[in-house]
C-alpha cells in the first residue's frame, strides 16, 4: 500500500516537472518571438490594406433626429475619418470611398437582416482588404448659442473598431467622448481650448477632432505593434 502511494506520488511530482518545463519552453519561445519580431504577431504586418465603412448610428440619436439630419451626420464623420487615415495611416493602403461605401451598400441590400458589423466584414472580403473599420454613433449634440457664448456645448460619442476580415474578430478599437468645456472648468487641456481658437465649436468640428484623434491612436498602435 505504502508502495503504491509512492509510486502515485513519483508520478504526479514527474507530471508536474514537465507541465512547469514545457511552460518554461513556451514562455521562452514567446520571448525569442517578441525579441525577433515575427511578423506573424505583429498587426502592422497583419494589416496591409483597409477599407473604412460608412457609419452607423444607435437608436436613441437615431430616434432623437429626423433621417436626413442622421444621414449627415454619419456622412459628416466617415468622411472626416477617411480623411485621417489618407493623411495619417502609415504604411497602410485605404480603399477610395466611394468604392468601399458601393460595395458596403451592395452587401446591405443583399443581406439586410445581416448585423452592421456582418456585413461591414462581408464587405471587406468582398474588396479584397486584411481589415475593415467600422464606427458607431451614440451622441451627436449641437451647441445652442454662438463661439464666443453657449447655453449648452456641442457634444460628440462614438466608438471604432477595426475588425479582420478573415473572420471579424475585432483587432483594435477605441471610444471617443467629448463635451466642450469652458476653460475655468478644464484648465488642464489650456492647450486645447487656444488651438480652438478660445471659442465654443460645433459638433461637427469637434466630430472632426475626434476622428483625427481616434487614426492617430490607431497609428501609434500599430506602430507599437
């Protein structure tokens, strides 16, 4: 009895000796592959081309705006952020517009009881493009009053991922959520309030900010990646 206790408790310590070495093999590799750089785990060299899609809006701001104004709003802020990536997206090729909102809208009508984010994916396999980026608006406040004074400031929320078009896995994304304040209450962002101009924007221009904001920390991402 004694024997076979022993033999049960060899056996259990080999079997640990070996999961702690094989996990001190991977971890080892994991560090030689971090230290080489394998572009196999680095997304800079994952996503080669990208298409932006156009974007979408959550109910309540739907629901909030007549159509048209919505429309304008989405349109407002896909082509602020095509603009940020034409101008800042490093080492990635951005499909035209036009050519990813026809093809976006193709699938759309094809699928329409698809998810925005199924058919954004469809979409980018479709154009033959590594990535897709999508955004949704949940806020979209305009200012009441003028620049130089305001009853209520303009106010911007949207999120943006980019998703993989070989199976919609999500491979970055961020949030953006901004209301202007006044200097006296953000005396922090001073720098801020002066490249405004010292007065109070419209939502468009600080939907503009966002979507500048929002490819730059993409950038950067990539580049630490």
């Amino acid at each position: 009895m004694k024997s076979t206790r022993n033999s049960r408790l060899l056996a259990a310590l080999l079997l640990l000796s070996a999961i702690f070495f094989n996990s001190g093999l991977l971890s080892a590799a994991y560090a030689q592959n971090e230290e080489t750089g394998a572009p196999s785990e680095r997304l800079r060299d994952r996503i080669k081309s990208l298409a932006l899609i156009p974007l979408t809006s959550k109910p309540p701001l739907s629901e909030s705006m007549p159509e048209e104004i919505v429309e304008q709003k989405e349109r407002y802020l896909t082509i602020s952020l095509y603009d940020a990536l034409t101008a800042e997206l490093f080492r990635i090729e951005v499909t035209p517009l036009q050519k990813s909102e026809t093809e976006f809208l193709r699938i759309k009508a094809e699928k329409p009881k698809s998810f925005y984010r199924e058919q954004a994916v469809a979409a980018g396999k479709s154009l033959g493009v590594d990535a897709v980026m999508i955004g949704v608006i949940s806020e979209y406040t305009e200012r009441e009053g003028s620049a130089i004074g305001v009853e209520s400031p303009a106010a911007v929320t949207f999120s943006v991922e980019v998703l993989d078009t070989r199976d919609g896995h999500t491979l970055w994304e961020t949030y953006f959520k901004e209301t202007q304040k006044p200097l006296l209450e953000n005396v922090y962002e001073i720098e801020k309030f002066f490249k405004r101009g010292a007065k109070w924007i419209t939502s468009d221009e600080l939907a503009k900010e966002g979507a500048r904001k929002a490819v730059l920390d993409f950038n950067e991402y990539l580049l630490g990646n």
